[in-house]
C-alpha cells in the first residue's frame, strides 16, 4: 500500500471545490487517512516546494500559497502517488486533460504562477518527505 500528500491549493478552497476534489478521490478508490485545513507559513512552503527555489514562478507560487487556507491530506492506495497525479492532470490546466481535476475545474489566469487546485507528491521520495512536513504528527 502507498501514500501520497494532497493539498488543495488556496484557490480550491476559495472556490468551494473541497468537496467536488474529495469526491474524485474517494470515488476513484483511494482513502483519505488523514486531512485538515491550515493555514501554511512560508517556512513550511520553502521545505516544500525547494526543488523549485530561484525559478521564475517561486516567490509567486509561495505568496500565491501563503494567500489563504489550505486543505493537506495523506491518501493511501496502490499506486496512489501515479493514480492521483492522473486524476489531477497536467500542471497546465489548459491543456490538462478534460475529466481530470485540473482540466474540468481549472485554466489560466493570467497570473505569474499556475493556479492549479491541487498538488500531489511526485515520488516515493517526495511523499515521504511531504508527509514529513505537513502531517510530522503521522511519523
Ligand atoms: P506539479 O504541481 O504538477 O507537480 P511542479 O512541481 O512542476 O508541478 O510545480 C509546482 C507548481 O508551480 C505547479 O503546480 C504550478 C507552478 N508552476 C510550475 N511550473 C510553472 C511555470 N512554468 N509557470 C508558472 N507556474 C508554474
Ligand atoms: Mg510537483
């Protein structure tokens, strides 16, 4: 069984998509194990996202972050990092695929950073280390 850390990005939440994005989780199969709103402080965001310090997108991808509630969660199933990054679709919502998070619910706005609903671990590696950060309570 694997695990994989969730977050529903500041847009999602400001949008009311909490529940629209949890239903495509769970109706896929896979199980919410553990989950809460919070607020991110930009300690945990450079922890986070440090494999993308000092490209373009950084700074507004942590102020875009820090600009409201976030939702994390730990989802576990076979294949769960590969499966839910599937149901998320591509970074860039425009051209996501239609029928996955970021496709159906998400475009451009024009911003310096894609605002994209979700994110999802991309790895072994980086699950691990996510859930370290959002959720030290589960190690
Ligand atoms: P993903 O979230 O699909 O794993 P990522 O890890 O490469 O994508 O990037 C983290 C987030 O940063 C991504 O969800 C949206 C934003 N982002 C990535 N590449 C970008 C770019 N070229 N321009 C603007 N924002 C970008
Ligand atoms: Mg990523």
């Amino acid at each position: 069984m694997q695990r994989t850390l969730v977050l529903i990005k500041p847009d999602g939440v400001k949008r009311r998509l909490i529940g629209e994005i949890i239903a495509r989780i769970e109706r896929k199969g896979y199980e919410v194990v553990a989950l809460k709103t919070m607020r991110a402080d930009r300690a945990i965001l450079e922890q986070h996202y440090g494999e993308h310090k000092g490209k373009p997108f950084y700074e507004p991808l942590l102020e875009f972050m820090l600009s409201g509630p976030i939702v994390a969660m730990v989802v576990e199933g076979q294949r769960v990092i590969e499966g839910f990054r599937s149901i998320a679709g591509a970074t860039d919502p425009t051209v996501a695929a239609p029928g996955s998070i970021r496709g159906d619910l998400a475009r451009d706005q024009g911003t310096k950073v894609v605002q994209n609903l979700v994110h999802g671990s991309d790895s072994e590696e980086s699950a691990a280390r996510e859930m370290g950060i959002f959720f030290p309570e589960l190690r």
